[in-house]
C-alpha cells in the first residue's frame, strides 16, 4: 500500500491502521487481537472474547480485492498511466444517465484517457437490467473495445464486470475479463468485488461470481464524487458499514479481515457525520472511500449476508437503492444475529463507541436523516411475507418475517 502524503488526518489514521496489522505478521498458529489483548486467552486458559482469532485451527486468506487501488483529489490522473499498463486502447465508458447529463464530470473522464479513445459510451440503470447489459455487450462489440471504464455507482460498475466478461468470452479469452478500471461515485464498493448483481427480465435481483469479474484498477477520487447527492453518498456509506458488519459477523476465520471491518466500521462512524456537515470536504470523502475499502475485504461472505440477502430480495422488485435498504434493514438484523453470537457482537460494539452496537447503528442511521421504515416505499406485510417465504433456507421464515416486520 503506497504512503499517503495529502494530510494529517489520513496519515494519522493509516499509521492506526499500520500499529494494528502488525500484529498480524505471523503465521495462523499465532492469535491475533486487539493492541490491548497480548493473549488470546485468560489467566483460566479460557479463550478472550475481545480477541479476533483464537489460534487453535489453520487458515488461510486469499487477497480478494483489486490489485492496484488509487485514492485522494487528483488521482483521477493515474487513469492515463494504468491505461496503458493494462493495454487498453479502445474503451467502452460504462456510467449512469445522471452522471451523463451532467456532462462536466464525465468530461473530466473522457480527459484524462490520454491517448485511449472511447468509441462507445453504455448509460446503465439502477439495479443493471440485463437488457441493457446485453445492449451495452453487443454497442461494445460492434465498436472494437478492448476495455472498460466504468464511472458510476454500484450499477454501472456491475454492469461493466459482465460486460468485460461477456467481451472476453467473445474473443476466447478463459482466464480473464477485458481490463477494466473503475471510478467510483459511491461508497457502495461494488468495484472491490468477483461478482456482480443485475435485474433479470422478471423485474427480479440476481447475480454472478467469477473470478473473471475482479476489476483490475479502483480510482477513488473524491472531485469525481461532488456531484452525488448527499443522500445518495449517505446510504450507501450506510451499505459500505453493512459489508464491514457482516463481514465480520461471518462464518469461520478471518483475522485479517476483522481488523480491517472493525477499523472500516471506526472510520465511517467517524467521517459519515463530517461528510453531512461539510460536504464538499475532500478529505471528509477521501476518508468515507478509504473506510468503505476497510470494510469490504471479505467480499464473498460480507455480501451474503442476511441484511444484504434480505435487501436484495425487496430491493430490485420494488424500486428501493441498495443502500436504503442496508439503512432499513441492518439493525434489525444485527439484533437478531446478536443472541447468536454475543461476543462478536459486542466486539462490533467497540468499534461503533457506545458498547450497544444495534443502538449506535440505528442512531447514526437517524442522525444522517436516512430512512428507517419499509413501510415509507409502500410495502405491507404481504410483500413482506412474499419475500421471507421465497429466502427460506439457512433461517427459518418465520424468524425472516419478523426481522422485515421489526423494519416496518
């Protein structure tokens, strides 16, 4: 990870960030914990709860982000340089309606090519219907790209995945996707992830994973992101601590990854509100990106967890962003995950400040004046029933209905 030398506040905070990976240098027979824990167990030998890792079973982790992150005011100048790297000569620009008929930011895009063209630009929806998925495959085909720039929000960067996907089975390319470079203008990290969601032809949410998907470069330059609207870049920061929550609630080991969700979790309660406050601070944004990135080193599980799968399953069919639903759902979800696994939990609640994790969650929600009932998008219990029948598996349906009631 390259140094950052744009501001105290950052510095600061990677420093933290530095003191607490050490801790992680050694191999998994080691436990890991927080500075203030040396031991993963007691004075009894029974086992800390305040530790991340007990060291009583091997591990293994498998870096699961894109290789190369750039971050910070300006960054969007790598664009040329990483281009080239990649040998990306002809792009396809995947972005939003929105962002289009901006034109300024979008401009600044096409700008800072350097000497790769954009022959196609793709405008996708929210949810990333697969029509025009296949519309954008089929425009970028006939144009000749050999890569991808997406420049958006969760869906457009989705979209982009497939499409580079889908362009490289065309050209009988197995082992990767069309290089793509990614500049987010949410906090949703979509691009940090091997998968994808879109919206079928049923109106209905679903989704692919491969490995193909991962995105090679992540540009995250706040300038790009003023045009967001704030409650836009507010709920999906709500999504971002959704990732680092479930992520660390997950099943099984995951050392690294707790460090990094619980520190992601620290710095979005911290830097969300300053973002409200001051929202066209690039620093305050700089820090919203980075706290997203923290928390979403465990992509495959964090994304299945029951918030994401409970927000996916009313979210595409009735119109509802993915990050309203994190806002509405999470809560909920954290207290009936807390009788199930208390000491994680309470851990989570160190990192949000009070102790009470579900409380300070469901006060940062409220204090940044985001939604908090299903029932404001014109959902009843019928919908709601519908959707915990169709989820049924891991938990009972009953316990699902009762989590989307609680929401209501």
């Amino acid at each position: 990870m390259n140094q950052d030398h744009r501001g105290p506040g950052l510095r600061q905070g990677l420093a933290r960030l530095q003191d607490l990976l050490t801790l992680m240098r050694t191999a998994h027979r080691s436990p890991v914990c927080p500075i203030d824990a040396p031991s993963s167990s007691g004075p009894d030998g029974r086992r800390d709860p305040d530790t991340y890792y007990d060291g009583a079973m091997p591990g293994v982790f498998a870096y699961a982000n894109p290789r190369v992150i750039h971050w910070g005011p300006g960054s969007l100048d790598q664009l040329e340089p990483e281009l080239k790297r990649l040998q990306a000569n002809r792009v396809a620009l995947v972005t939003t309606r929105s962002l289009l008929a901006e034109g300024k930011l979008i401009a600044r895009v096409r700008g800072a090519l350097g000497g790769a063209e954009a022959p196609a630009t793709e405008v996708i929806s929210q949810h990333a219907p697969l029509s025009e998925i296949e519309a954008a495959v089929e425009h970028a085909t006939e144009a000749g790209v050999d890569g991808l720039v997406s420049f958006g929000g969760g869906s457009a960067i989705d979209a982009a995945k497939i499409i580079a996907v889908r362009l490289a089975d065309r050209r009988g390319l197995a082992y990767r996707g069309l290089p793509h470079v990614a500049i987010p203008t949410t906090l949703s990290v979509a691009e940090l992830a091997a998968s994808a969601g879109y919206t079928d032809e049923a109106g209905d949410k679903a989704g692919m994973r491969d490995v193909r998907l991962l995105l090679d470069t992540v540009i995250y330059d706040a300038q790009l992101s003023l045009a967001t609207p704030m409650s836009l870049w507010l709920s999906t920061g709500i999504r971002a601590l959704d990732h680092a929550v479930e992520g660390f609630l997950a099943d099984g080991e995951h050392p690294f990854s707790d460090a990094m969700a619980l520190e992601g979790i620290r710095r979005l309660f911290a830097s969300l509100p300053r973002a409200q406050t001051a929202p066209a601070d690039l620093e305050v944004r700089t820090q919203n990106q980075i706290a997203a990135w923290f928390g979403f080193t465990l992509p495959g599980p964090s994304a299945s967890g029951l918030s994401h799968v409970m927000g996916k399953q009313i979210g595409a069919r009735h119109g509802i962003p993915h990050g309203v639903t994190s806002c509405l759902l999470l809560p909920h979800v954290m207290r009936f995950l807390a009788k199930r696994m208390p000491e994680r939990m309470a851990l989570v609640g160190k990192a949000t400040g009070s102790g009470n994790a579900v409380g300070d969650v469901q006060q940062l929600i409220a204090a940044l004046g985001l939604p908090q009932h299903i029932a404001d998008f014109g959902l009843g219990e019928p919908e709601l029933q519908r959707a915990a029948s169709e989820l049924g598996g891991r938990y009972p349906t009953a316990d699902l209905l009762r989590i989307y009631m609680d929401a209501i």
